[in-house]
C-alpha cells in the first residue's frame, strides 16, 4: 500500500524547476550537443578538413592544410547566431599563382612535354646523326637553318618562351616547398626530389649551352657553334674533357626530368589512375630516358671521336654544292671558327718563340 501510494504520488507531481534537476550542466550540454534532423543534415554538406597538395605525384611532400569553419551548435542556432558567420567572412587577398594555380600548373606540366620536351627529343637525336659521320649532321643542321630569317622568332616562340614559363613556375613551386626525402626516402619521394634538382640543374645548363655555343652569346665570347661547319666547330667547342663531363652532366639531368616528367603528366592529367597503369607508365619513361641518354651520350663520344680536318673538308664540299645548286657565288675559303682561334694562337705563340731567340 504505501508502495503504490509514493508511486502515484510520483506520477501526479508537478516538474520540478530546471534548476532542481539533477546535473543540469549535463543535461543541458547533451541538449546542445544534438542538433535536429534539419541541423544535422545541413551541418554534413560542409567540407571536412582536407590536403590540398602542391604535386599530385608526391602530396605527402609539399602540402599545406586547409580547413573549413565548423557548424555552431543547436543552442547558437536557437539563439539566432547565423550558421555560417565564420564562413562568410572576406577570403584573404591570395597571389595571382593562387587564384589560378589550377591552370597555371595545367600549362606547367603541357609545356614540359610541348614544345620543350619536342625540342630535347629533335635536339638530341639530331645530335646523335653525327655518328653517321660529318656529312649526316651537317645535312640536319642545313635542314633546321633553312628556316632563313624566320628561325629566331620559332625559337623565341616554341622554344626559348615555353622554357622561360616553365622555368618560372618550377622555380615558384620549388620556393614554396621543404624536401623531407631524409624523414620518408621512399621511392616516389626520392623521384619527386630529383625531378626538382634535375630541374634547376638542366636550366643551368641550357643557359651556358646558349652562351657557349648558340650565337646569342657571341658577345660574351660564345658562339663557338658554325651552322657552316657544324661538325668540326662543335668538336672543337667540346675539346676540353671539363667540358665535356659537363654537357654529360646536363644531357642526363635534362633526360631524368624529362622522362620522369612523363610519368606524373600522365598523373596530372587523370591518364593512368590505377596502380597498375602507373607501373605500366614508369615502364615507358625508364625506356624513354634509357634512349634519350644513350643518344645524349652517344653524341657527345662521337663529337670527340671526329676527325677535324677530315669534316672540314667534307662541309666545304657540301657548301660549294649546295651554293652551287642555289646559283649562289662561292664563300671564301673559311675555317670554323674554333680551329681558326686555335690557328691564330698557335701562330701568335709561334712568333713569340722566334721573338726570344
């Protein structure tokens, strides 16, 4: 009886006040802590905390973390504080690589395949004909200068330009990233950090390769290069053994981030996803850099294997020749402009021997 009496009594009281509950504070956080059906489904369709990668071939190497305002809870909604007060705040003023970082590495990563990609590949197998003997590069290099007037603004335009832009950006993301190939030498990692040095080292190179033998830098005694007699003055531009281990240095540098470049294009550009097509795709550029190194190479050893005199006068045959079918008058006896240095100061040493006798 008195059992059922308390619980009736139980059942018909009035509620007590909030402030009598027991463990008010938890109550009232477990109130704020579960948002309505509506809340909850707004609150999902906010972004989570992502990584926004620099590369796409190496994310865990250069990143930055990116994250987005979270939802308030249900007691700031019922207190009438807007949702998305953080979020809509003004974004912080960003660079003109940020606000279109997304087509500027497009275009990075087309211009390392076309034009200058094109131009390493024609570049070094037109290189390589010199194998094929004097005659056989001579022929290439009349080909290429046939253009006339209109070679300096193609390469200003497909070669000299791209190669600036893709130089520029490179340089931006090398700035913006720290290499961690110490803490995670994995093999992704360690490919990613050489395709950055390759990088830096092949734009050196190429900007001495102009000086030394493109005639752009004749007027700060380069130039060595005659389209006349391409094979002797290259041979003769490549006599010294330092520079020659130093084109070889730059040939291979060039090729491994050419090659290796290859692959994360395809990665870049959603060609080859999956494991497998990335095996199959690295497959492909080992092969394209074994080739390309090995005629790098090959032309360098057969520049240094000529015979000087001998392409001399195969090149001036070949010029009275081709003078001869464009109705041209001949040129005068010539030498190429290395051996005619090295002639002048052999002479001048002469002279000064007889002086001191």
């Amino acid at each position: 009886m008195g059992t059922g009496r308390r619980e009736r009594g139980l059942r018909n009281a009035p509620p007590r006040p909030a402030s009598t509950r027991r463990h008010p504070t938890r109550h009232a956080r477990h109130a704020d802590a579960r948002p309505s059906h509506r809340e909850y489904k707004t609150a999902s369709r906010d972004p989570p905390i992502t990584e926004v990668a620099l590369s796409c071939s190496a994310a865990h190497l250069y990143s930055r973390r990116t994250t987005s305002a979270r939802p308030p809870s249900a007691a700031a909604v019922r207190r009438g504080t807007p949702r998305h007060s953080v979020s809509d705040a003004s974004p912080p003023s960003r660079s003109f690589l940020g606000r279109h970082q997304f087509l500027i590495y497009r275009l990075f990563s087309l211009s390392g395949l076309v034009p200058v990609g094109a131009f390493l590949v024609v570049h070094l197998l037109t290189n390589a004909s010199v194998l094929g003997g004097p005659g056989a590069f001579q022929s290439r290099v009349n080909l290429i200068h046939s253009l006339g007037p209109l070679l300096v603004p193609v390469e200003w335009a497909f070669i000299f330009l791209p190669m600036l832009f893709h130089a520029t950006v490179g340089f931006v993301i090398i700035a913006n990233g720290l290499p961690n190939v110490g803490s995670y030498p994995y093999a992704g990692n360690v490919r990613y950090t050489l395709q950055r040095a390759t990088g830096m080292i092949a734009f050196a190179f190429i900007l001495w390769h102009v000086i030394h033998l493109h005639w752009l830098g004749a007027p700060l005694g380069g130039g060595r290069f005659d389209p006349h007699h391409a094979s002797s003055s290259t041979a003769q531009a490549l006599a010294s053994p330092l520079v020659t281990a130093m084109y070889a240095i730059g040939i291979l540098s060039a090729v491994f981030h050419f090659a290796n470049g290859l692959w994360s294009l395809g990665i870049t550009w959603g060609l080859w996803t999956s494991p497998a097509a990335m095996r199959r795709a690295s497959a492909v550029s080992i092969v394209v850099g074994v080739l390309l190194g090995a005629a790098g190479l090959g032309a360098l050893g057969g520049m240094r294997a000529l015979d000087v005199d001998a392409a001399v006068t195969i090149e001036k045959r070949m010029e009275e020749f081709k003078r001869l079918q464009e109705g041209t008058p001949p040129m005068p006896a010539t030498e190429p402009r290395g051996r005619a240095v090295s002639r002048r100061s052999g002479a001048a040493d002469e002279a000064a021997r007889d002086g001191g006798r």
